[in-house]
C-alpha cells in the first residue's frame, strides 16, 4: 500500500490533481508483483517453448485480470473488509476456510520458488552456494515486513522492478519476424498437446493469480483503516465516483503494465531462445541468455537484478496476502502497517508461510521448472476463488448500491469461465 498523505479521495480537486503519481498504489505494487520471478520464468519458458503464437494471450488477459482485480479491490473499499472477512460473514466458515487453505498452499509453493530463484540469481553472478542466498533474501524480506511499514519499502523496491525493461529492449537489437509477432498477437493459435495446455495454463496462472486478488482487496481495507479521512464506501457513499474512478485508473495502469512486460518477455525469449532451438529452459543461465542481445556479457547481472528486485517485492505481497486471509478468516487483526506487539498472530502467519517456502529449497526443485509448475497450481486453484469472488460483487446484501456494473460483470465471468475451461482441459490432456 502507498502512503497517500495528500489523499485522491479528499474533495479537493487541486489536491487531486498534485496527487496523481503519489496516489498511484496497490494496483501499480500489485502489477509489479504480479512480474515476479514466477511470472518471468513462466512468460520466458512460453517464449522459448511456444514462440510468439502464445503473444495473444497478453493481449486477452489485460482487460480480464483487470475486472478482476477492480472487482477485488471494489470489495474491500465498498465494505471495509477484505476478501476472506466477507467470505466468512456471509459464506461461512465451511467455505471460507477450504479456499483460505487453498490459497495458502499455493503462496507457500509460490514462495518457495521465487525464493530458490533468487538464490540462483544471486549464484549466478557472485558463484557460491544457492541455498545460502535465498536463506539471506528471505531473512531480509521478513525483517522489513515485520519492522518497516509496507509503504516506505515498496517505494524503493518498485525502483528494482525497472530492470525488466530491458526485456522491451531487447527487440530493436534482434531480428523479429514481425508478421509472425502480428499474427501471434491478434490470432489466437490453439493446441490440444499437453506441453501447449500445461504452458497456456501456466500463463493464466502467472497472469491472474489468487494471491493478487486478496492483496489488492486488503490494501483497500488498509487505505480505511490507516487514513481518518478515508471510508469504506458503505458509510460514505458520496466519495464513491472519486474513490472508485482513482480504484480504476490505479488498476488498469498496474495491470497494463504488468502485461507490458509478460508481452515484450515473451516476444524477447521467442527471438532469442527459440529462435535458436532452445526450447526447455532448465537453469537460471538459460533464461538469462535472453537479454545477452543488449546486454552481452553483463546479461546475467541484469537478470539476475531483475529477479532479485522482483522477488523482494513479491515476497511480502505472497506472504502478506496469506497472512491477511487467515487472519481475516480467524478474526484476528491483520495489518502490515500495524507493531508486531500488536499483531502478532498475522506477523506469525506470514513467518510462518515464508518460512515453510525456504523449507521447499531441501527438495531439490529446479529454481525454473518450480516457478513455472507454481504458476501452473496458481491457475487450478484460481477457479473457485473467483467464482466466489464474482458472486459476492453482484450481491446487494454484500455491496449494497455499490454491485459491479455489467461491464465488470461480464468480463469478471469471463475470466472465471476462461481460467475453468483452461484448467479443464489441462487435466484432459494429462
């Protein structure tokens, strides 16, 4: 969450206008979370794997993940509570709680793998051993979430997340089949074999994953609860049309961005990788190869960068929206803006998770194969998650006047009805 000390949603129109990029948070630190090592891995292994006939889903999923997590982010605005404090008040527990662990396996595998991939990031360029690395990152990350409200942080770390850029860079110094990229992008390519399925359920997954919706929906209830001069929506319905147009613009720019760049990594690792035969990337140095084009011999250290940066800033987003879910789902208080003292049972959920995550690095999973497998199991557990999610937005008991427009409406079910169809048939070619 940003620290909005001169706040959007204050009737003050100069204000609103001087505020506009320091007004610019959860959707824009959730767009760039959702390109973390998972998300690079995954959108590189498309490339190498499939080519460019994979670019169109880049340009389906923006508007589909971005109903989705303006419908996240409504929920927890409108109500004042987020996503697994809503499930429970009018789910129950008996629904709550199985999806609540659903997701919680599924950040804990999340991870595991990015942790293990910063590791090897690290290894990469300094040599040594990988374990002693991801161990140091994740002591690093867990002592700022515990000790340093999110916001002041997250600044500096977006800073990192800059490095992927390259990856658009990459393109002017290669050769590009552009007719292929045109027909890649603006015609869906389909196949029925498994490694295509396994990889399109990969990107669904990497792209529209669960752990988002929950962040993005706590970091509204944060914006209440840290802010006096901000309301759930419910009780102050006036600040609706400032407060949901700022919700909007912040979530369709993060997630334009995030695609962005899932879009120029993929096109980057088509022209390079697969171009060149490579379509199996086993290790940190493969992936990497992709950016040798404009980097040359510095192309590990500027992925590694990449990685690292990305990781720092996903790590808490994964750990913190698992934290937020079991305490919300437990009733208990759960805030990263809050003292340990004061929240101790979410600080201990959220060590807790992380902690399981460095576990997994002792089962000697390959760093790259683990987070593209991660977002594989991001994309099966994503279907039940939304369509609880799709039902709650359109209920008045829950939303009061506030219910997702049609629009919103239509392209939420969409996405849901994509991701099911997806996974369905990736079990179907198993």
């Amino acid at each position: 969450m940003m620290d909005r000390s001169s706040s959007p949603h204050v009737p003050n129109e100069q204000q609103e206008e001087r505020s506009f990029w320091s007004s610019i948070g959860p959707g824009m630190v959730t767009g760039a979370a959702d390109d973390d090592p998972s998300g690079i891995a995954t959108y590189s292994q498309a490339g190498a794997q499939i080519g460019s006939s994979i670019l169109w889903t880049m340009l389906v999923l923006w508007p589909l993940m971005s109903a989705l997590q303006m419908i996240s982010s409504q929920i927890g605005r409108v109500t004042g509570r987020g996503l697994a404090a809503n499930m429970r008040k009018y789910y129950g527990a008996k629904i709550t709680l199985p999806l609540v662990i659903l997701l919680l396996v599924s950040n804990i595998f999340n991870l595991g793998a990015d942790i293990s991939a910063m590791g090897s990031a690290a290894t990469l360029v300094i040599g040594g051993p990988m374990r002693f690395y991801a161990v140091g990152f994740t002591a690093v990350s867990i002592l700022l979430q515990v000790f340093v409200p999110y916001h002041r942080y997250s600044n500096i770390l977006k800073w990192l997340t800059f490095v992927i850029l390259a990856y658009i860079g990459v393109v002017f110094f290669v050769r590009i089949p552009w007719r292929d990229v045109v027909y890649g992008t603006f015609l869906p390519t389909l196949s029925w074999n498994t490694n295509y399925v396994t990889t399109f359920v990969a990107v669904l997954g990497t792209t529209i994953s669960p752990y988002l919706f929950f962040w993005q929906s706590s970091q509204e209830v944060e914006e209440v609860r840290t802010h006096r001069r901000e309301h759930s929506l419910l009780h102050r319905p006036e600040e609706a049309p400032r407060v949901l147009r700022w919700i909007r613009r912040d979530t369709l720019l993060g997630m334009a961005a995030s695609n962005i760049v899932g879009y120029f990594i993929i096109l980057a690792t088509a022209a390079t990788l697969h171009a060149k035969g490579i379509t199996q990337i086993e290790t940190a140095g493969q992936a990497a190869e992709a950016l040798r084009p404009i980097a040359g011999q510095w192309c590990a250290l500027l992925f590694s960068i990449g990685i690292i940066g990305t990781g720092l800033l996903a790590v808490p987003v994964l750990a913190g929206s698992a934290a937020f879910a079991v305490g919300e789902a437990l009733h208990f208080r759960a805030s990263l803006e809050m003292k340990p003292i004061k929240a101790w049972r979410f600080y201990g959920v959220l060590v807790f998770a992380t902690g399981l995550g460095v576990l997994l690095l002792y089962l000697h999973l390959n760093p790259i194969r683990a987070l593209y497998w991660s977002a594989v199991i991001n994309g099966i557990i994503s279907t039940p998650i939304m369509i609880v999610i799709m039902h709650m937005a359109s209920r008045r008991r829950i939303m009061g006047e506030f219910t997702i427009s049609r629009t919103w409406r239509w392209l939420g079910w969409t996405a849901t009805a994509f991701m099911l169809a997806a996974v369905v048939l990736f079990f179907a070619t198993l």
